[in-house]
C-alpha cells in the first residue's frame, strides 16, 4: 500500500495509538498500522490512512513507505516490539523522530539517545506524588 503521501507512522491502534494519531492527523498525513483488524476497526473519526500488518517484518514496512518516513510513533503494547522498530527505523532507515511508548522505564537505557520515549507509569507515579505533595502542603 506504499502511500507517498504518509510523512508518519503509528504503529499500534490502541487507545494511545489512534488518539496520536488523530491529534497528528490534523497537520500531517498519518498512517495508522496494526496487526490486528479488529483495533483498527474500532478506531473512529481518524481521517488519516489504515493498515493491517505486522511491522516487525521490515518487508513489509518497505512496501508501506518506512523508507520516507519523516517521523515513527511506536504504541504497541509490547516493550520488546517498540524497541526492535525504533532500533529498525533509526539505524536502518535514519528515521529521526521516532517516538516509543515503553511500560517498563528500564528498557529506556536499551534505545539511542536520540530516540524520544515516554513511560506512562512513571508519568501516572509522578503526578500522584505531586498531586499528594500538594494536598499535604494546604
């Protein structure tokens, strides 16, 4: 389905996948790819382009245009996925945004410095601690 048009990636089509990929449909033309139909399928008011595959078979990210990619958001639910595509995308294809969801902050020491990652846990951990922190000051 190679798409010239598609300047972005988001792998992963569940709930932090498709909403980031709603948010840059609105100034970029985003493909939104999962392995799984049904993910996709629940998706909605995405005005961006859809795709079913496995993007761990680098053949088939050729096929859809990882070559011209501009920027790779990683959200799929498995820590070892996210970091074997954004390794992929940055030394195989020089992607230079690559954005990577990890659940467990440690694997973050295993990606290239220039790659951006976010953990939600320690994100929900830090804005409890600081919600608390307040609450104990009033």
């Amino acid at each position: 389905m190679a798409n010239n048009n598609v300047d972005t990636i988001v792998v992963g089509a569940g709930r932090l996948g498709s909403n980031i990929a709603k948010q840059l449909s609105f100034k970029h033309d985003v493909l939104l790819l999962d392995i799984n139909k049904d993910e996709l399928n629940d998706v909605v008011d995405f005005t961006g382009f859809m795709e079913v595959g496995d993007a761990t078979d680098l053949s088939f990210m050729e096929e859809i245009g990882i070559k011209d990619l501009s920027r790779i958001v990683l959200a799929t639910d498995d820590d070892n996925t996210n970091i074997f595509l954004a390794d992929a995308s940055y030394y195989i294809y020089g992607i230079k945004s690559i954005y990577v969801r990890l659940k467990d902050s440690r694997k973050m020491k295993l990606l290239n410095s220039e790659v951006r990652t976010i953990c939600p846990f320690d994100l929900s951990l830090e804005n409890f601690v600081e919600q608390m922190k307040k609450e104990e000051a009033e």
